[in-house]
C-alpha cells in the first residue's frame, strides 16, 4: 500500500476550512444528546464500547459530558469526561485501576499562544469538539466528497498526517519519500474519514490502520471500514433537548492529579513544532 502522506495545497486548504466550519457549528448549538459506538483496534484484539453525549450552552456557558463503556479482558472499563465550564474532568475505570484527571481551562486560555487560541482552545472543552480541534491540529483534510450510508447522504472528509504533526511521534516519517521507506508503525494511524451530514454535523469520525491506506484514493474509501484502528459514531442525534444541570457536574472527592501544566506544555510544544 502506498505510504503517502500529502495532500494537494488547493485540496487541503479546502477540506480544513469546511471542518473548521463544521466544528463552529457543532459548537453553536444550545443542547446536543446523542448515543455514542467506539470501536478500537489494540494489538490483535478489537474493542467495542457504547456510550452518551451531552452538551448544552454556548461560548462561556458551554458545558460538555461524555460516557462511555466497554469490555477489556471480559471485564468492564469505563471512560467519563465532563466539562464544567471551569475544569475539564476526565475518570478512566479499568478492572482493577482508577484514574481521575483534572484540567484547569482558565490557566490553559491564559498560558495558549494567542495566534492559536480559536482552535486550540477547544481542546479544554472536551467532547465532539475536542476530538474535531484534535483531527483538524494534526491531519489536513481533502475537500468533501459526498457519499451514502443507508441511503442516508453525507459528506466525506479524508485526512492525511501533517507532516509535523507525524514527524513528532514517528521521526523516522522523514524517510517516507525515500525509495526504500520505513515500515509504518502499528500504533500510528495512517489516514483519518470523517463523515458529516448536510447540517453540518459529524456523525463518524475514525482513523485507519495502514492496512487500509488504499481505501483514501478510492470511492469506498469515503464509508467506514470493517476494522479501524479507532472509530466513534454518534447516532440517535437530539439538538432541541432538556438536559439536567447535575450531568454537567463531577463529583471530585476522589484522589485527582493536575495535568494542566503537563497538558500545556505539550500544546505548546505541537504549535511551535508546526510553525
């Protein structure tokens, strides 16, 4: 399979442009619930959770929550996520392990470079925004191409490494061009498809396996396939809802560590490395 990682100026510019619209929309909305499928490929074992999103408010007001679960081993792990407007709380369960992290959002809007702040900024807000403002910091996106699922239309996004982005966490990329390239790392993804509907919202979002890097120059490339390395649809989508303050709020008399510092520090790091 081809290892190319680049996309055309005129396509790229395109593709990260409509996104970026597509997660100001996402963010516009006053309440969002929606049922949530993940899907993970570790080592040789395939991961299968389910989950809920909520979101409710805009700009200084927004307030994000996301659950999910799945099985590890044959038992239950659990991931929860909640923004509260002031701290962007993230508690991960396994069978036989907690950890409960913590990030202050107001030390991380004062501590972001000022050139990037629209679309980092998002990252302390957690959610479908998150993940969007993650995709859209490392990958560059092709212009939309429609497609189908069920009859239903939608719009597909491929995404390739910014070269940057894949050169920090795999330095041996640099070779990518050479005759003789590296083998892709299993850990890495190659490409990423996000599928969006006409109102703008993003229903899939997965990143593939190398396995699978001929599926981003072909028409079937533009639907999900069998086995990503990493996959969420939202589905059962509600934007007009009643939502429960309580959802919003983290019951923190648990022991929690601090990751804003760290958490900065890596930001920080990322844009310097992409300028």
């Amino acid at each position: 399979p081809s290892t190319d990682v680049s996309t055309t100026e005129g396509n790229r510019a395109d593709g990260n442009d409509a996104l970026t619209e597509v997660l100001q929309s996402v963010q516009r909305h006053t309440s969002i619930s929606a049922r949530l499928r993940h899907q993970a490929r570790l080592f040789q074992e395939t991961q299968f959770g389910s989950g809920y999103y909520w979101q409710q408010g805009t700009g200084d007001n927004l307030r994000t929550r996301w659950e999910m679960k799945s099985q590890i081993a044959g038992k239950i792990a659990s991931y929860v996520q909640v923004f509260d407007g002031k701290h962007l709380w993230t508690d991960r369960r396994f069978p036989d392990d907690r950890q409960v992290r913590r990030l202050d959002t107001a030390l991380l809007k004062s501590r972001l470079p000022k050139d990037s702040y629209s679309l980092l900024s998002t990252t302390g807000q957690g959610g479908v925004s998150q993940m969007l403002a993650g995709l859209l910091r490392n990958f560059d996106f092709e212009q939309p191409r429609p497609t189908q699922i069920e009859g239903v239309p939608l719009y597909a996004f491929v995404g390739r490494w910014k070269p940057k982005s894949l050169l920090q966490i795999w330095p041996d990329s640099v070779r990518l061009s050479e005759e003789d390239p590296p083998s892709w790392p299993l850990q890495i993804p190659h490409h990423a498809l996000i599928l969006v509907g006409q109102n703008k919202f993003p229903y899939v979002l997965e990143q593939r396996r190398f396995e699978d890097a001929h599926r981003a120059n072909t028409v079937a490339g533009l639907r999900p396939v069998p086995d990503p390395m990493l996959r969420y649809e939202i589905f059962e989508v509600n934007f007009a809802t009643h939502i429960e303050d309580s959802r919003f709020e983290f019951k923190g008399n648990v022991d929690w560590k601090d990751e804003t510092t760290l958490f900065v520090e890596r930001l920080q790091e990322s844009h310097q490395t992409q300028r």
